[in-house]
C-alpha cells in the first residue's frame, strides 16, 4: 500500500468512538480516541505498519483511563505518612464536613454582622477562637500559609530589612522558598550567623535604622545537628523589642498548644507558646498538624494583624466560606478539649496493638484468599514537613509472594479503584495501617488481592 493509502486505511475517530462504548463524557471519549488515532499516523508516517484496529481502540482506551485517573478523587493512604501534601494533607472528621455542608449549601453571615446588620468580617468568627487558643490579641486567615507569610512580610516589612539566620533560609516543598518569598513581598533580606550557628551578636549588629522586622523561620522539614546553635523565641523577642520591633515566627506545622496538643506534637514549636515568649506575630498552616482545612493563620498583636488584613493581597488571598466553616469546626474541637476527634490525631493515637491486630487480620484474609501476606511492623512519620526526625510505630502488610515485582505491585494497586498509595520497604510493598481508616480495611484485602492475582 502507498503511504496515502496506508494512512487512508486509518479508522475515523467515530468508529474508534463506537468501538470503546464508554459512559464517559462524549468530549472525553471523542479526545481520547482522536489522540490514539493521530498517534497512529504519526507512527504510520515514521514508517511504522499500519496499527490494528484493536490496537487503536485499546490505545484510546487507555487514553480515556489515564483521563478517569486524573480526575481528584479519593485515595487510600497507605503510607504511613499523616501529613501527605501530595495526598491532600490532614482529612477532615465528619463535624468539619457537616459544618461545609451547612454553609456551602445555603447562605450564611460571612460578611453579616447579626447583631448590627452592618458589614461583617469573615474572619472574626475564627479570630475569636483563635484568640482563646493561643492568646493572640488578634487573627486572620488566609488561604495557606505560603500566602499569609507573603501578606504579612508585604503589610509589615516591604521596602524595609527583615532580619533572619542562615540557618532558617529554607525551602518548604512544593516551590516555598523563604529567599523568593521576601523578595515577592518587597522586603529585603539581612542573612545574619551562618548555616549551623547564629548567635543573639550576629542579630544585634544588623539591626539599623531600614529594620522592619526579625523573623524566625521553623526549619520544619530538616534538623541541623552536632555543633549548632539558635536564639531561642524569648531572647530574640527581647533584643527585637530593645529595637522596638516586632518578631514574626514563621511555626509551619501548627501546633496551637503544647497543652492541649497530643503528645506526638511536643517537639513542634506551638502558637500559644511562641506568643507568650513575645513573638509579635505567628503564622501557621492550617492543614498540617492542626488537622484541620488548608489555611495559613495570621495571629498575634493587634495593630500588626489590623495592618495584615488592610494590605490588598489580603483581598487576593482571603480563604472561601468553606474553609472557614471546617476551620472553625476544627478551633472548636480544641477548645472542647477534644482534638482526638479530629480524623489525623485519631490515626496519630491509634495504639500500635490496634494496628498489629488489623495487620494480622489482613494478612490472615489474604491468605485465605491464597494470596502470600505477612503482618510486619513499621515506622509511620507526621511528614508535610512537621516532626522530621519523628516516627510513629506501626503495622502493615507484606506481600510475600515473589512476583510480581514490588513497583509493578505498588503501581497496579495506584491504578485500582480506588487507588491504594502504598510505599516499598525493603524492596517489597507495604501497606502501613497508620494512616488507613479501619473501615477501608475490607477495600485495601480486595486491593491487594487482585493487584497479587492479576496477571504479570
Ligand atoms: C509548610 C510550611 C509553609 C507553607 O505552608 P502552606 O500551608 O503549605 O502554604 C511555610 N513555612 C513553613 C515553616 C512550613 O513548614
């Protein structure tokens, strides 16, 4: 045949169309079967014989999986990591979600004052508890953190110096660098000490007259040890305040309170207590070891959080109606003195027998299944950048079986529906049950069994 020929004897998109017969949106379909057809020709035009039809169908058909794949939808987190940002960080508890669902499914005084009718503020609501939480004069919210570090240095510091360790200028994942992030807000960075030691000297000879503020940055994500030293909170608010300035602390993870935080947070700096050593400002995610919705918090003296929320890209940055309803669901189960409900403390608290006995349990169906599983322990970690040197003991399970091999085995799992997220230890697949709701349990044994069965 001719290379026209060839390329005439190409199936059109529609019969490629009618051959998939998927009750996926017309576009979707139509686009999926367009691209396996054009990457026929292409082929064809290279050179290469004329593809099947099966195999043009069953490259659109993959196509359209790799569509439904991409959509957000619910994963199981089987990783043993809390906080995952790739996995949506801290799930919310059924009194957050309720609470979404009563404000976004109706109307609600986000910006009503009930008492006056006047204009409200959207943040006031959550200001309140998180005044009573951490003993800010004040607070706001903006959408994560990343951005009320940007508003805040924008408001109180642009145009001015912002005083910091080497030792702090870190890199957050996903792009957050706190270099970049002065430079977006207008504030010009002072690097005093160095990287492993900065002493309370190296902060006092750069301050001067263009000093707007000092900040400390928690290095969440990575521990500096061996011969290091830092300013502790309380000294450097003091030498700050000797100039009258104010010292912003940047806590990342969000621990409101070592007293009401569970135990498996104490070594994260926390918003109650970095204010009363007399930080001026503190930020903080709301997300991370909060538990709670994506945010960044703003809390601290009053006339700082006022200048915050008159900058304008507070207006860019302001959270949604439904952020602030979990929010404030989530301020409320800590000031109920109940934070053990929140969904990622109850899987941070489950006790290591609990897990060892669903692993067993697992494993035990498995194998009655005929599938080779073993209960082995593990280590679970906090992640999102929170607790680095941290783990948390856990169970999972093993496959035992030699094939197939363990990426093939963590991919098909991936692929299932609904997809499993496991991790490889030891060069076999591990589902850790730390971080899986026990009633998922029945759907990780299907999982895995038929991501063991099926064929090589
Ligand atoms: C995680 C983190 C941020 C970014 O917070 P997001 O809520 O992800 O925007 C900023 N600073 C520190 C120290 C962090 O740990």
């Amino acid at each position: 045949m001719s290379a026209a020929g060839e390329l005439r004897a190409l199936p059109g998109v529609d019969r490629v169309m009618a051959a998939l017969d998927s009750d996926m949106p017309h576009a979707l379909v139509a686009e999926a079967a367009r691209a396996a057809v054009a990457e026929a020709r292409a082929a064809v035009q290279r050179g290469r014989p004329v593809p099947s039809f099966g195999d043009i169908v069953e490259a659109a058909r993959r196509n359209l999986g790799a569509t439904r794949r991409s959509r957000l939808q619910r994963v199981i987190n089987a990783t043993g990591v809390l906080v995952h940002t790739n996995l949506g960080r801290s799930p919310l508890g059924p009194r957050q979600l309720q609470a979404v669902v009563d404000i976004a499914s109706g109307y609600s005084n986000l910006e009503l004052d009930l008492s006056s009718g006047a204009r409200g503020d959207r943040h006031a609501p959550v200001a309140v508890l998180l005044s009573a939480l951490t003993g800010a004069e004040a607070a706001l919210v903006a959408n994560n953190n990343a951005a009320a570090v940007l508003v805040t240095l924008a408001a109180i510091c642009a145009g001015r110096d912002v005083v910091i360790s080497r030792g702090e200028l870190i890199e957050i994942g996903g792009g957050f660098r706190i270099p970049e992030v002065m430079a977006a807000s207008g504030a010009r960075l002072v690097e005093v000490g160095t990287t492993n030691r900065t002493s309370i000297r190296d902060y006092a000879a750069a301050l001067g007259p263009d000093t707007a503020a000092i900040l400390k940055v928690h290095p969440s994500n990575y521990r500096i040890s061996g011969f290091t030293a830092e300013v502790p909170a309380p000294e450097l608010a003091r030498l700050a305040h000797e100039h009258g300035l104010p010292l912003l602390y940047d806590l990342g993870s969000g621990v409101l309170d070592h007293d009401r935080a569970p135990a498996f947070a104490a070594p994260e700096p926390a918003a109650a207590q970095a204010l009363a050593a007399g930080c001026d400002v503190v930020l903080f995610s709301g997300d991370k070891l909060l538990g709670g919705p994506q945010a960044g918090v703003v809390a601290g003296r009053a006339d700082l959080v006022r200048a915050v929320g008159r900058h304008p890209l507070m207006r860019a940055v302001r959270p949604d109606k439904m952020t602030l309803a979990a929010l404030q669901e989530t301020l409320l189960a800590y000031l109920e003195g109940d934070p053990g409900s929140l969904p990622l403390w109850k899987l941070a608290q489950t006790p290591e027998d609990a897990l060892r006995k669903r692993a067993e349990r697992l494993a035990a169906q498995l194998k009655d299944r005929g599938r080779g599983a073993q209960a082995v322990p593990c280590r679970a970690v906090a992640g999102g950048g929170s607790l680095p040197e941290r783990t948390l003991p856990s169970w999972g399970v093993a496959a035992t079986e030699p094939e197939p091999d363990a990426m093939v085995l963590q991919q098909r799992l991936r692929q299932g529906d609904p997809p499993v997220i496991a991790r490889i230890v030891d060069d076999r697949v591990v589902i850790d049950l730390r971080t899986v709701d026990p009633e998922d349990d029945p759907t990780v044994a299907a999982a895995l069994a038929s991501a063991l069965s099926a064929a090589p």
